[in-house]
C-alpha cells in the first residue's frame, strides 16, 4: 500500500506542471480510439475476483466517449458476480465513464459521466471536484460550458435526476461589448457562482435532510500575456447560506515553455476567511465529507487567515504533472493536499499513473498515511507487443460499511491484468 503512495509523491514532488487555462493536458479527455479488454485478478480488502474488463474510448472530432464495464466474480467457491457496482446510484449506466462534446476550456464543453475535475470559476467554492470518489457508486454527472465571448457559462451537476451538488457560474467580458480595443481590458472578466446540494445529511439535527447553499462573486484578469510568460490577478468573495464568508487574493503566473524543455505555472492564493466557513469545499472529497458530517464542519469553522498554492507543468512533454497544497494559519489537522502525474511514454512500452487526494493534514505522517481520509490510485503498465498490455491498478478509496449503516470505511484494491488494445 504505501509503495504506491510514496512512488507517487517522489514523481509529483520532483517535478513541476501547468494549469488547465493554458496547458489543459490534465483536463482534456484522449483524442484516439482505443479497443481495450482484458481479464485479471482483483483483491478488494484481501478477497480474490475474477476480473473481466472492457473499457473501449471513441473519439470522432469533437465527440468522445468512453465505457468501462467490469465483471468481478467472487472466488470463495460460488463464482458469484458481485453486485457492489451496480447497487444504488445509477446501477448498470455505470459503465458509461463519459460521453463528451468539446473539450474543457474550450468554446464549448459538455461531457456526462464521470466528473473528476469539475471546477467553477477560480476554485473558491468549486475546485477539482470528484462525483467518483467513492469508486463503488460512482454517478453520471453532466458538465457544461458555453464561451460566447463577451460572456459565457460554467455548469455541473452530480448526478443527473437527483437533487444532489448543482452548481453553476456565469461570467462576462464587459469591456468587449464596449468595442474597447484595449488588449488587456478585453480580457478582464467578472462572474458570479452558485452552489447547491439539495440533500445533504445534518447529524447535528437529529439526522434530518437539508439544503446546502453557496454563492460567490469575483473578478479576474490576464494582465500578462506574452510568448515566454503568462500572469492572471483574481479576486473572490463567497458565502453559504446561514453559515459565514471568506475572501481570496490570488495569481498564477505561467511559462508556456521553458527553452523547450518543459512548461511551468506557480498559482498562489491568500485566503481570509470568517466563522463558519470553508473555501473549495466542494473538493475532491467532497462527497465523503457530506456523507461524515460537512454541516459540522462548517459549524466548527473559526475565522481564520489561510493560503492555497499550486504547482505545475510537464517535462518535454512526456511528464505531466500536477500539486497542490492549501491549510489555514493554526489550525490542526486544516491541510489539503492533491497530486496527479501521468508518465504514459516516458520509458519505451512502459505507462505511469497516479493521483492522490488527503485531507486533515497535520505533517508529512499523514501524507504517507492512507485512511478514511484519503482517495488514491496508481497503475503501472508494460507494453507486451502491438496489442497486448500486461498492467497493475492500485485503489484506496471509500465505502458504507455494511455492518454499521451511516460509518465508512476505507477499501484497498489491487488488480493485476492481462488486456488486448487496440489503438486505431
């Protein structure tokens, strides 16, 4: 378990990577057709499966669409198809990882499936969140974007025809419909966030249902945008309804390309923030927190000054990578951490991949450590020939414990495969 979570913060912590605004490699979905089916083994907390897999990905110009279906059979004498996967949530439409149009960051952007990175505006409410982190029950989400220009539109949705996380920001250029010429005005910008969850658990109310708003206003704007370097100033205000408020400074500077080595983005944010409040909490791990009590956590909230920081950018184009940190100044246990790296051909026939996400970081044991608190993968494949592909997938995610309804726990899995693909 830990080789696979220090592999992957000695990849990430060694190197640098970029921001979707410029370099979206992070964000973008593959633009190739993939034939891929294979047959393994899986452990899910030490018992063995039988593991049939097809995961075929289509791209036609600007359509994509990706499936992942999965068989496991129990090997403990029955041979009998587990279930888990296909409980609750949107049952066998699992399969459908997503189904897009555009890509993001892009003048249109729809995708429905899986959302691994949703993000509104600058971050400050919505950043990098995750519908799947709960691998088990993962949902079928729609994203959407709209770039007319002058204005446009960000949305996201959890899982459609639920009343679940619902978000939405609206943005304009106000200085285009001007016909201001002014290069640098022209790409000032303000927009205005919304967020919803619609049913979120409050323990503190003898368990009863609620409704869960926020709403933000802020302003950003590329001040620099040159060849060799690229800056962006922003400024957010947000607020949940019947809890507290924050504010955040911020600026990213981005080098596109470094004397044709590698593309580097430093982002610094500086948070203010009041009681009862929480900045980006609808986060990667978002859907865990609403399920272990994320009105307590606003609650407990105490006002407070913090900071959040990103570093990225990829090495010749065969390491990408991505890290990110936030914690408020005095708080135990108020750190956040998120890390990806994608290595798919940096050593000939061999792939690398991992991702990582941690909250309730006090020191670097807590980073090492995987817990309730933690989502993680991490997959090594080795090429065989043209067509066959020989790979290990590593998960820590979360699930409902069966025998305590209401309690989580985490889950490790392990599936070593042999698969067939194609590449068209």
């Amino acid at each position: 378990m830990k080789f696979f979570l220090i592999l992957n913060l000695l990849v990430i912590l060694s190197s640098t990577q970029i921001f979707a605004q410029y370099f979206p490699d992070p964000y973008r979905d593959p633009q190739e057709n993939t034939v891929l089916g294979g047959l393994g083994m899986t452990w899910i907390d030490g018992q063995p499966f039988t593991t049939i897999t097809l995961a075929p990905e289509f791209s036609f110009g600007q359509v994509g669409v990706g499936l992942n279906l999965q068989l496991l059979y129990d090997n403990n004498g029955d041979f009998k198809l587990r279930k888990d996967e296909f409980e609750d949530g949107p049952g066998f439409l699992r399969v459908i990882r997503y189904i897009r149009v555009g890509q993001k960051f892009e003048e249109y952007y729809v995708r429905v499936g899986a959302l691994d990175r949703a993000i509104l505006g600058n971050g400050f409410l919505m950043w990098n969140y995750n519908n799947g982190s709960n691998y088990d029950k993962r949902r079928i989400g729609l994203a959407a974007d709209v770039d007319f220009g002058f204005a446009g539109f960000e949305t996201v949705w959890s899982s459609v025809g639920t009343s679940t996380v619902r978000g939405v920001n609206l943005y304009m250029r106000p200085f285009r419909l001007l016909d201001d010429q002014n290069p640098i005005f022209r790409r000032f910008r303000v927009y205005a966030n919304l967020v919803r969850d619609n049913d979120i658990t409050d323990f503190s109310a003898q368990d009863s249902s609620r409704t869960l708003t926020a709403i933000g206003i802020g302003a950003d704007l590329q001040w620099l945008d040159l060849a060799p370097l690229k800056s962006t100033l922003y400024a957010d205000y947000a607020e949940f309804n019947d809890f507290g408020s924050g504010t955040a400074l911020g600026i990213n500077f981005v080098f596109p390309e470094f004397i044709g080595l590698m593309a580097v983005a430093v982002k610094f944010e500086k948070r203010f923030l009041n009681d009862q409040f929480v900045p980006s909490l609808f986060g990667p791990l978002y859907e865990l927190q609403r399920e272990i009590g994320v009105i307590n956590s606003l609650q407990n909230a105490t006002a407070n000054e913090g900071y959040f920081g990103e570093l990225a950018g990829h090495i010749v184009n065969r390491v990408r990578l991505v890290g990110s940190f936030q914690k408020l100044n005095g708080v135990d246990k108020s750190g956040i951490l998120h890390l990806e790296a994608s290595a798919p051909n940096l050593i000939p026939s061999i792939e690398l991949r991992a991702w990582y996400d941690k909250l309730n970081i006090e020191n670097f044991d807590d980073v090492t450590t995987l817990d309730i608190n933690s989502v993680a993968a991490a997959e090594v494949g080795i090429q065989l020939n043209s067509f066959l592909l020989l790979s290990t997938i590593y998960r820590w995610y979360w699930v409902e414990d069966p025998n305590n309804p209401g309690f989580f726990k985490p889950v490790e899995r392990v599936e070593p495969r042999l698969s067939f693909r194609y590449r068209f």
